[in-house]
C-alpha cells in the first residue's frame, strides 16, 4: 500500500458548512503552485480540514476520492454572489472524523505547528505534523487498503452478451441511483452525448462517465471518454464484451495512452452483477423497513 500524502485545506466556516453540504468537496484556485498541488493530490491521501476566524483551528479530516475540474458551477458563497467559479481544481472526501459545526468553537484543535501555514488555502503537510494532528483527532486510526481489482474482465455468459446498449444503460443509471448520485442518461456535452453519468450534486459535472459498446466503435467510445477527462478529470469507464479488450487494450497502449492510468474496462456481465446484487440488496432493504 502506498504511503498517503497529507494535505491541509484552509478555508472561513461558510465555506466548510457549503462543502459539507453539497456532498465533501472542497476547491482549489488556478495559479501555479496550486495547480502543482492539485496535479500531485491523488486518492487515499488524507485532507486535515482548518477553519479560520473565528474558529482558528482544525475540527476533522478525510479521505481524498476522487478529483475534478468544474468552470461552470459556482459553489461557495463569494462564487455565487460573482457568479463566476474562482475554485475550478475541485476534489471529493470522505469525512473520517469531522467535529459537528455547531461545536467547532468549543471543540477545535489548535495546533501551534500550523500557524504559520493556515495563510496558504491547500498545500501538501509533513508527516511529522499531520500525523499527530490525526492521533489527537482519532487515536488509533490508520488508513484502509484500497481495493485491488483485477486488470482482464472475466468471460461473460452467453445470455448477458444478449443484453443491448440501451439496457446496460439502464442499469448503469440504476446503479448509480442506488448509489446516491444524480444518475443520467444520453448526457450532452461538446464531443457528443455521453452514455451514462453519475453525479455528487445537482451543480456539478460528472464524477463517473461510462461509454458502452455492445458492438460499435470502441474508438469513437474511447475519444468520448478521453475528452471529458481532459475537460473534467473524470473517472472513466469502458463497458463492453470481453472479447472487446485485446482491441481495448491496443488503442491505450498507443493512441491513448495519455489516459490508461485512468480508464476501466468493465465486461458486460460484471456490470449485469453488479446491477442484480445492488437490486436484490436494496429490495432485501425495503421488506424489513430499513430506509435506503
């Protein structure tokens, strides 16, 4: 398991009360050494979260999941009031311990190690400071190791190989439904229409695409997806047969290259799988009147 970087992202209260809000997401202004931070910010780092006056002090940390660029939606308050998105270099976490906000004036930590840093909003933390900071937040506490998938799909049966476009689809939005994101359909953007999309929040560009191919031209597919990495750092995802993936593989070892350290290949039947246990599991859910 790789080592995490530690981060610290700086922010006032209405700021952190909006992040928390729309789904963990905190953002990072253009400029050139932010821009590097944000290049280096990979997932499983841990983001220790500081709030500044009046409350001047740390109140939790999280997990980086997953990055993106957004120039269209405003989020913060002073983006809304501009109308203008300043925090493009967006990232998601997963809260691990976050102190709730109505007790961050009591409850904040101070930490004497951070004083002279709080005046940059994101920079990269040494271990020797972040790591007390998270002891003294959660003692005990370690990072988990990341799921490791393995890289050629399974072959499929020959009754999924049945299933259409349109169908796999449908399960991809459901998924994504059972999954709390804003799922969609046929999703316009300047390349073309995407096949799925899921999404944190209501203002936000897609976090996960999917180009799916049953038959068609995997590198009409894989130049969609390429396109709306570039323009949002999505997590991109090729869905197709197995028999699919010598030509997959083919097209990331040279035409795009640029994106193998970021696409997946998912065979239909694995996404058929998926589709049914998430199903059986959410109706297993509602017979026994536990909320979903």
């Amino acid at each position: 398991m790789r080592e995490p970087r530690y981060w610290l992202a700086v922010g006032p209260p209405d700021n952190w009360r909006v992040a928390f809000a729309r789904g963990n997401i905190w953002g990072v202004g253009v400029g050139r050494i932010q821009e590097v931070f944000w290049d280096l910010l990979n997932e499983e780092d841990i983001l220790i979260l500081y709030v500044t006056r009046p409350i001047s002090g740390v109140v939790g940390f999280g997990t980086i999941r997953t990055k993106f660029k957004d120039t269209e939606h405003p989020l913060w308050p002073i983006e809304v009031k501009r109308n203008k998105v300043l925090y493009p270099l967006r990232f998601e976490f997963s809260p691990e311990k976050v102190l709730p906000s109505d007790s961050w004036p009591a409850n904040k930590l101070a930490v004497p190690a951070l004083k002279d840093l709080v005046r940059a909003s994101f920079q990269p933390l040494r271990p020797a400071v972040a790591k007390p900071i998270l002891e003294q937040l959660a003692p005990g506490w370690r990072p988990s190791a990341p799921e490791i998938s393995a890289s050629r799909p399974a072959l499929e049966q020959g009754s999924v190989e049945q299933l259409s476009h349109d169908q796999i689809r449908d399960m991809l939005v459901e998924i994504g439904r059972i999954q709390k994101f804003l799922a969609e359909a046929e999703y316009n953007m300047d390349a073309g229409r995407l096949d799925a999309v899921w999404r944190r929040v209501e203002k936000s560009v897609p976090t996960y695409v999917f180009e799916i191919q049953v038959g068609g031209d995997i590198y009409h597919a894989l130049a969609k997806l390429k396109h709306a990495y570039d323009l949002w750092n999505s997590h991109i995802f090729l869905v197709a047969r197995s028999d699919d993936w010598p030509k997959y593989e083919q097209l990331l070892a040279g035409t795009f290259h640029e994106i193998r350290h970021r696409i997946r290949f998912l065979p239909l039947d694995k996404v058929h799988e998926l589709f049914m246990r998430k199903r059986s599991f959410k109706e297993l859910e509602s017979s026994l009147g536990i909320p979903t």
